[in-house]
C-alpha cells in the first residue's frame, strides 16, 4: 500500500477549493416597491454577490419552467434566452437579472425563482424565490385640493391667500391601488407653469390594502397672481383619472386711496366728502375720523369690480363742519377684516373750514371804531 505525504494531501485539498471555491452566491430578489397590478409592466430585480461576469442566471416560474437566462463563460462568449418575447423581457449585468412581467395578467401569478451558478467554477450555485400574485388597479375613492392645515380636507374649489403670506396647497387621492401620481401646474392669462411637489403615500386607514397620496406645494402669492388656476392632474400608473382645479383668491388691502372734497368747507353748511380704495380683495370696509371720533356712520358705501376681478370701493361722507372742526385731522382708513390684525390703509387731511365772524364779535369791533 502507498502511503501518500501529508503535504501532497494538503496541496491536492487546496487545488480542490481554488476550483470548486468556498463560497456560495448570495442571491436576493426585490421588486422596488412597485406593486404586480394587473394590465401593468411589472419587474423582478435579483441581485447577487459576488460580482462576476462569469455566471449562469436562470429565472424559472412555477415547478422549474425557465423563461429566460443568461450566461457568460471565460472565453467572454455570453448568451441570452428569452422563453416567449412578448411576455417577458430579461437583464442582466455583473450584479443584476431584472425579469419584466409585460402586461400582467391572472396566469402570471407563481412563483418566480432567481437561480446562480459559476461558469468558472469559483463560487457555488444560490437561489432566491418571490411569489406574485397579480392584484386589480382601483382608482381613488375621493379626490380633493385644499389648504393644507384648513382643518378641513375636503373640495375647495376657491382658494383664499393670504397676499405676500407663504402658503401650502395639497392635492389629495383616497384609497387607490396602486398609489396615484400627482402633478400640479398653474394656469396664468394662458400660461401653465409646472411647480414640483412633496409626495407622500399612507396606507388607507380603513383598508390597508389600499393607499392615500398627497402632494403638496407651498406658493407666495401676490396681487398679480389673484385668479390663477391651480390643477392638480391626477393618473393612475400612466392613465388619466382626473383634473381638479381651484381658483386663487388673494386677499389684500386696496393699493391706494385717494380724498376729494366737492368745495370749499363753511361753517355750517353740508358738505360731502369722497374716499375712494382701489384694488383690494375682498370688498374693504371704509371708517371715517375726525380726529379721534368716528363719524363712520355718515357716511356711504359702495363697491364695484375691476378689470382685475378686484373691488374698488367708494364712501361718500356727508359732513356738517363747525368752527371747531377747524385744523383737525379727517382721515379716511381702508380696513381688510380678513387680514390678520386689521391692517389698513390711511389717507388723511387737515380741515380748513371757513366761518363767519360772530355778530356780536363784529358789534364789539364797531363800537371800539366808533369810541376810538
């Protein structure tokens, strides 16, 4: 009987392992969190390590029924094989194998097994297996815009803003499956503008099964920007489920106010004075001072729109000046009482009534003519 040397044994073993290598393939599958809807692409990413170029990739459906590989051998000769073209396509990389499902449907439920083996002989044969079950779309159950933090998720096809105020609009799809994509654009004299939103998806609080998404957007609006149209188009992986628009109101004091006194101002006689706001959002409300004393309630008021859909706004104050009305301050102030801390805009003037002396003033004044 030959007796081999322990160090032939041990060199054989190690001829045997740099062969046949001391390793397996690591092998997973992910699908990206797409969801296999029926009607849909749907795509099976297997990943593995370690890298190599040098490997034979199976995916296999159901009991061992290969329906596409690839493989790569030393010589740098590769081969792809596809089992039917039109229902699935296949890639693959040193890392990856991405099998796509084309056009779902109820047969394509099974399961789908990721299968490595070396070509080169340095690493051992892994596996991963996923399970797809085939699920049916459904669109969303309610659909809304409004201002994020109202209190209220609900329609709100009209959209009061704050003017030169930072504001947050969201655009809202309930219970849908899979979740809805969400675009925004706003509409301006013909213009569209598309404004990128922060999309957020929750799963349905009464069947989680189903998903809510939200968009939201955060605009500064002005003046200018009274009327526009905010849409938010909504579509369900690739196929429109609807438009929903909301109109911007921006509230704001009127730009400018303008006084204009009819004549001259007697002592004694009725005279009326005019206040006119322009531009403001909603109708303003108009007071009227002399001095500290509010004599708002002689006065008139009226308002009408402009070319701007805003209102301009006119008070008429009917004012019976005395002596003692002389030098003091009327001022005309223009209140937004949807504006936070009743801003206003002011327009004043100092009174210059004209009087007629007293007769008996005049009387004194004679006498001391006469006597001097």
């Amino acid at each position: 009987m030959m007796v081999i040397p322990g160090e032939i044994v041990f060199l054989f073993l190690g001829l045997i392992i740099s062969n046949f290598g001391h390793h397996a393939f690591q092998v997973s599958i992910q699908t990206n969190n797409s969801f296999p809807v029926i009607g849909q692409d749907f795509t099976l990413v297997c990943s593995f390590t370690p890298q190599t170029k040098y490997r034979r990739l199976i995916w296999t459906k159901g009991s061992n029924i290969q329906v596409a590989s690839h493989t790569c051998w030393k010589n740098d000769y590769c081969s792809y094989g596809i089992r039917s073209s039109s229902k699935f396509s296949f890639l693959a990389d040193t890392s990856t194998g991405n099998l796509t499902i084309i056009r779902l449907d109820e047969n394509d439920g099974n399961i789908y097994r990721c299968l490595l083996r070396s070509t080169d002989g340095t690493v051992s044969a892994g596996s991963a297996s996923k399970q797809v079950r085939p699920l049916i779309a459904v669109p969303p159950s309610r659909m809304m815009i409004f201002l994020t933090g109202s209190g209220t998720e609900s329609m709100q096809t009209v959209l009061n803003v704050q003017e030169d105020s930072p504001t947050s609009i969201t655009c809202k799809t309930i219970a849908s499956f899979p979740a809805t994509e969400l675009l925004w654009t706003i509409i301006s004299n013909d213009t569209s503008i598309s404004i990128n939103g922060n999309l957020s998806k929750t799963r349905n609080v009464m069947d989680d099964t189903l998903i809510d998404t939200e968009s939201s957007i955060t605009i500064h609006p002005e003046k200018t920007d009274h009327g526009n149209l905010i849409q938010c188009y909504i579509s369900l992986d690739g196929v429109f489920v609807g438009i929903l628009t909301a109109t911007l109101r921006v509230i704001g004091l009127p730009d400018y106010i303008i006084m204009t006194v009819s004549k001259e101002l007697h002592d004694g006689m009725e005279t009326n004075i005019t206040c006119r706001a322009f531009n403001g959002y909603p109708k303003p409300l108009i007071h009227w001072y002399i001095g500290t004393k509010n004599v708002t309630e002689n006065s008139s008021l009226s308002s009408s729109g402009n070319p701007a859909h805003r209102y301009d706004t006119t008070s008429a104050l009917s004012l019976i000046p005395s002596r003692f009305h002389h030098g003091k301050l009327l001022i005309c102030r223009a209140i937004q009482p949807m504006i936070p801390g009743r801003r206003s805009v002011n327009e004043s003037m100092f009174l210059d009534v004209l009087s007629i002396p007293d007769p008996f003033s005049r009387l004194i004044v004679d006498q001391n003519q006469t006597t001097s």
